[in-house]
C-alpha cells in the first residue's frame, strides 16, 4: 500500500498548504517547517488573552482562545486562504485537530456543552459549495466527544469581515 502512494506521489505529488514545497511521507497538509514555524498564540491556558479581552464591556463570555496570530501575507493568511476559496478542507480538520488537543489538556475550557459555529450567509455558501469552518468544527466534535450543531445559528444578513490578528 505504502508502495502504490509513493508511485502516486511521483505524479501527483501532495504538496504544503503554506510553502507548497513537496511533502515527505511522514507530513501531512502542510510541511515539518511550517508547522514549527506557524505563530502559535498559546492563549488556550492564559487568562486575559487578546481574544478575551476583545469581548471585555460586549459580551458576558467564559473563556476564549485561538490558534495562531493572524500576519498579513504570513502563513496563517495562506492557510485561511487554501481553505476558504480553495476547498483545501483538510486544513480545517488539520486545525481543529490541534486546537482540539489544546482544549482538551486545558483546565480553563472544561464542561463545555456544543460546538457552534457561525454559520455563512446562505448565498455565500450557495456560491462557495462549503462552510470552511464544518471540518474544523467536526474534528473538534471527534477530539472532545461533544456535538458539533451547524443548525443552531441563521444567518440572516451578510456582514462585512472586520479584520483581526488572530484565527
Ligand atoms: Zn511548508
């Protein structure tokens, strides 16, 4: 078996979601390097994050957290870009994989009950064929054993997309 994906790799190579430089048998998605150099936040297990205080004096929220820092023409923007307009969906699975570790380990995000994504505008996902945030939300629903419910939020209106520095 290893045997027939190695011929395949000669034609059709897998390639790295951020650097697309050939990947190795061993890597998946997206290359060793990358992952070592994505800018990891760590906000998972610190109390007060960016992402938190973002919400400070708007809404009432637990707690929050988020992968990676969000560079303009980094590797995150390259990764967001290959899932949202590429259908490149195993970069979804690939980071809900690795935040659902870090969710799993951390004593701040214990009880939860569902996950819940923000749902698109039903135009924009007529347009795109998928909601990029569905992988991501159903690999986290496999690593915490909680459900995932893509049915709980409508989107009624289409909103403009308001920059941040983190995903
Ligand atoms: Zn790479």
């Amino acid at each position: 078996m290893i045997f027939i994906k190695d011929i395949l790799n000669v034609f059709f190579p897998d390639i790295c979601a951020c650097c697309n430089t050939h990947l190795t048998r061993n890597e998946e998605t997206i290359c060793l390097v990358c992952r070592h150099d994505l800018p990891l936040t760590n906000f998972t297990n610190e109390e007060n994050n960016l992402v938190e205080k973002s919400f400070f004096g708007r809404i009432k929220i637990e707690n929050a957290t988020s992968l990676f820092y969000f560079l303009k023409k980094g590797k995150t923007q390259q990764l967001l870009h290959e899932l949202k307009y590429k259908n490149q969906q195993q970069i979804g699975a690939l980071m809900g994989n690795w935040l659902g570790s870090e969710i799993k380990e951390s004593k701040r995000f214990k009880n939860l009950d569902y996950i819940i994504p923000v749902p698109l505008h039903p135009k924009k996902l007529k347009s795109r064929g998928y909601n990029q945030v569905t992988t991501f939300g159903k690999s986290l629903e496999n690593i915490l054993k909680i459900p995932f419910d893509e049915g709980f939020l409508k989107k009624i209106s289409s909103t403009k997309h308001k920059p941040k520095n983190y995903v």
